[in-house]
C-alpha cells in the first residue's frame, strides 16, 4: 500500500479515536459496515476514495489534495476537532 494512503488512514484512525467511536459507530455515521472501517483501519487493501470521502464527513473533516512533497509541511486531512 502506498505511503500517502497509509497516512490517511492512521489519520481517520487516530480522529476516530480521538472522538471516542468505535468502529461499528463510525461505520453506522458513515453508511458502511463495521467490516468495511476494520478493513481500511488493517490497511490491507487500497480504500476506495468514496469510502475515505465517506469516512471523512462523518468524523467532521475533509480530505485535502496536496502537491506531492508538501506532505510534511501541510497536513492530508483538514478540518474536524480532535
């Protein structure tokens, strides 16, 4: 799995935690299932960009489009309070 998806997902992971969800809560606010969150959050298989998009609303934030090598300095996931 590439770099930057990886750090997408220990970000949703890090926000769902942070906001005191489970997986099964975030896959109910987010219209999924709560094996579709635990395979993301395994990392095991590249997301679909829906399914972050989904992820992303129901925890209050937005994915960001970054140029590449300014991962560092700006963070992928913007918006939201941890």
């Amino acid at each position: 799995m590439p770099d930057n998806c990886i750090a997408i997902i220990n970000e949703l992971i890090e926000r769902r935690k942070a906001k005191g969800l489970t997986q099964r809560d975030l896959a109910k606010a987010a219209k999924l299932t709560q094996p579709v969150i635990a395979r993301l959050e395994s990392k095991k298989v590249v997301p679909q960009l829906d399914t972050l998009l989904k992820i992303a609303v129901a925890l209050g934030c937005d994915l960001a489009v970054v140029p590449a090598g300014q991962e560092a300095q700006k963070g992928v996931i913007a918006g939201g309070n941890m």
